[in-house]
C-alpha cells in the first residue's frame, strides 16, 4: 500500500467517524426537541388555565369593590 492510499483511507476514516458523531447528536437532539414539545404544550396549556383563572379573580374583585361602594353608598 502506497502512502497516498493510506492518507485517503485515513482521512475516509476520519470524516466517516464525524458523520456518525454528528448523525448521533442530531437523533439525540430531536429526541430531545421531542421532550420539550410536550413540555411547551403542557406549560402553554396550565398557562391558559392560570391566566383563565386570574380573569376569574379579577372578577370577583372588581365586582366585590364595586358592590360594596354602591353598598356604602346607599348607606350615606
């Protein structure tokens, strides 16, 4: 084997390594792009229950303040 043929084998050896590293990293990267889809659509959905829940709070605050004036109102 001549040395031109063993710097082709060896930088063949080379790249094919760093294809498959980077083939890995990108099956593991998905798989985690995978994790955080559910972890968004699961915070994006208590999000909009909390955010539901707030309206709902604000609400009952508003319409307690603003009965209790019409209340003292009417008192005076």
């Amino acid at each position: 084997m001549d040395p031109f043929q063993m710097v082709v084998i060896i930088v063949a050896i080379v790249f094919g390594t760093k294809a498959w590293r980077d083939h890995m990293r990108f099956k593991e990267m998905r798989a985690n792009d995978r994790a955080s889809d559910v972890e968004f659509e699961r915070m994006s959905a208590e999000v909009t229950r909390l955010k539901e829940r707030v309206r709902v709070l604000e609400k009952i605050v508003t319409d307690g303040d603003h009965r209790l004036h019409e209340e003292i109102s009417r008192l005076a």
